[in-house]
C-alpha cells in the first residue's frame, strides 16, 4: 500500500462547530457535497437545551448523519442531561467546547476558560461518558491567557483522558481570554501544528485531529500524515465545493454531484423545510452563496441569492433564478420580487 493509499483508508475529516453558520440547513448542503465527513452541531449551550426549545435546537435531517452535537456547559448533571437529550435525538457523538473564547462564554464559565481547570473538564467529561454509549469528545486550544505552555496542555489531556474520552479536538492556536475578539482569537494567536505532533507523539494512544487554517488539498494531506485527522471550519463554509476535491482526491469517490445538481437538490430541499416547519427560503440561502466561490459567474449568484430578503418567503425558486441569472448572465433580471 503506498503512503497515499495509506491516508485515504483512514481519513477522518469533520467540519468544524461554528456558530450561527453551521446550523441544520448548512450541514444539509454540505452532505450534498461529500458523503464521508463527519459534521457538527453550532456549539448549543446546556441552558438553551434545558430551558428552552429542544426541538428547535436538536432537529436534524436524516442525511446528515454521521453528525455531532457539541455542547457548551460546564455543570456535570446539566451536561449529562444534554448528552441524554442527544442520545434521544440520534447524535453520533457528544462534543465538549473547550475552546470559545467569547465573553458570553466565560461569564456562564465554560468555553476556553475551562482549559484552566482541568479536574472541572475531566468531571463534565465523565459525566456526559455515563449517559451516552457514544463517542463523548473534546475540542480545545493548545493553551489559554498565561496557561499556554506545552507541559500545562500535556497535562491537561492527561487529565481530561482519565474520563475515557479518547478523541481531542485541538484547535492549534492559543486563546487569549482578554483583550481579542472571537474572531481575533481565531486570527492573531500564532498557529503552532507542532504542538498539536507533539501531543501525538506524547499520547499515541489517543487520537487528536488538528484544527486551524487549514485551506488546500495539500495542506490536509501533510496534516494526515501527521495526525488522526483533520477539522475544517471556514473554509468549508467559504468555498464548500472544496469538499468536492476531498471526495474526489482524499477518498477516491465516484458519483460526485456538480455545483448546478447540488443547486437543484437544494430547491427541493427549500420547499420541504418551508412546506414543514415555515422555514423561509433566505434562512437557506444565506448558506449557499459560496457554492460557486471561484467560477465564472459566482458574483452573480451570490448576489441573486443575496436578495433573499426581498422575496416572498416561499420563493424556494430564487436558487432556480439564481442559476437562470448565470447562464443567462443577466443578474437581477429574474427575481421574483
Ligand atoms: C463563525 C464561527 C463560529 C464558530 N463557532 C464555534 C463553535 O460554536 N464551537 C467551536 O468549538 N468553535 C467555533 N468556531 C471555531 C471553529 O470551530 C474553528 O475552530 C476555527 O474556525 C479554526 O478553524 P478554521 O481555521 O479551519 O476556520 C467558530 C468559528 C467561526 C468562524
């Protein structure tokens, strides 16, 4: 078998948790796209589930599968109760946020700022392992504001592995609790991969995929090699096609669909969710306009469908216009308005 073959077999790729972006309608397109990586839920905190709606925030459709929940708390039973929900729901996995560093985040003392207290994770951690058969999961920074040496994350995971949880998550920068924004922190912090290598080395028995730009075909094959796997998060939803050259060129896929019948499927797949649960068409669209990132005619895509909130809410054919206005190459020209 040679190296390549050798990657292939195992690729274990997932698209990163991202909130407000990779909400039920996302992951449903991105399935479209590639059959084979695992998805995640946006980070649902354990008091939205437990005071609010469950439905809402649960439902998926059958197709995602295989799909994670990942879940933001930091009170054992709380967290266990949420894993029990995700079992009812069907979720294949249970994902702990170690790693969000927004100020809404550490006020209710989960997120990043859990790094610091590693017996308080191994404790979520256990608990959510006695609800659920399936895999329960970690997903962290290499280290937070002064807890950012490599003998603290070394801890850390040994640690939070007495749990049993096997599988960590580590995004490869640092997250600075004070003074950067959520999006600096996922920015300005430098990425260090070799960090993430070492874990692999001091661990061999546990499994880390690595997280954090990582953008090309190349770059997620060296990441392979080197790991048990890799999370992509914006540039899955930037330019989702990439998923596309993942099927094609990491797990040797035939029967990839073409930008235009992913389109089409996705007209379909608008009418239901408004036919079903009064779901309008832009709470759709809104995640589709990098469909065509990079080909000609992307401008006008993007901003047919970007019109979205100008059409009646059933206008599921805005997809349809948005494909006629390509061809024809006359944006505009056809919404319904
Ligand atoms: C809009 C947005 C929302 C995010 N929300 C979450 C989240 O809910 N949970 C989480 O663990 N990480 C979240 N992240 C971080 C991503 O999961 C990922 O770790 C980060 O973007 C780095 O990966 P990338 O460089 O491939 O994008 C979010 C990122 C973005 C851009």
């Amino acid at each position: 078998m040679d190296n390549k073959q050798e990657i292939n077999s195992k690729a274990d790729i997932r698209i990163a948790p991202m909130i407000d972006w990779t909400d039920r309608h996302c992951r449903y397109f991105l399935r479209q796209i590639s059959p084979n990586v695992m998805l995640y839920t946006e980070m649902i905190t354990c008091g939205a589930l437990l005071h609010g709606d469950i439905d809402r925030h649960l439902r998926f459709n059958d197709e995602e599968h295989p799909i994670a929940l990942q879940l933001g708390g930091s009170n054992p039973s709380d967290l266990a109760k949420c894993t029990e929900l995700a079992n009812q729901y069907g979720y294949d996995e249970i994902n702990l946020n170690c790693g969000c560093p927004s100020d809404r985040v550490q006020s209710g003392a989960f997120g990043a700022c859990l790094m610091k207290t590693p017996e308080k994770v191994l404790e979520c951690l256990s608990a959510m392992r006695s609800a659920t058969d399936k895999p329960v999961t970690l997903k962290c920074r290499i280290g937070v504001d002064e807890f950012d040496d490599y003998e603290f994350l070394k801890e850390f995971i040994a640690t939070t592995a007495e749990s049993g949880c096997d599988t960590f998550i580590i995004h490869a920068r640092k997250a600075w609790l004070k003074g950067l924004s959520p999006k600096q922190n996922r920015e300005i912090p430098p990425l260090r991969y070799d960090v993430v290598h070492q874990l692999k080395q001091d661990f061999p028995a546990l499994k880390f995929l690595i997280n954090g730009g990582i953008q090309t075909l190349p770059q997620m094959e060296e990441q392979l090699a080197l790991t048990d796997g890799i999370m992509i998060g914006r540039e899955a939803y930037q330019n989702p096609y990439i998923l596309a050259d993942i099927e094609r060129q990491i797990y040797s896929s035939a029967n990839i669909l073409s930008r235009e019948e992913i389109a089409l499927k996705m007209i379909d797949y608008a009418r239901g969710q408004y036919e079903n649960y009064g779901t309008p068409v832009k709470s759709i669209t809104r995640h589709i306009l990098g469909l065509y990132q990079g080909q000609k005619g992307a401008k006008i895509w993007r901003r047919t469908l970007s019109e979205a909130h100008k059409v009646a809410e059933d206008h599921f054919t805005l997809i349809q216009d948005a494909l006629d206005n390509m061809h024809s190459k006359k944006a505009q020209s056809c919404i319904a308005a």
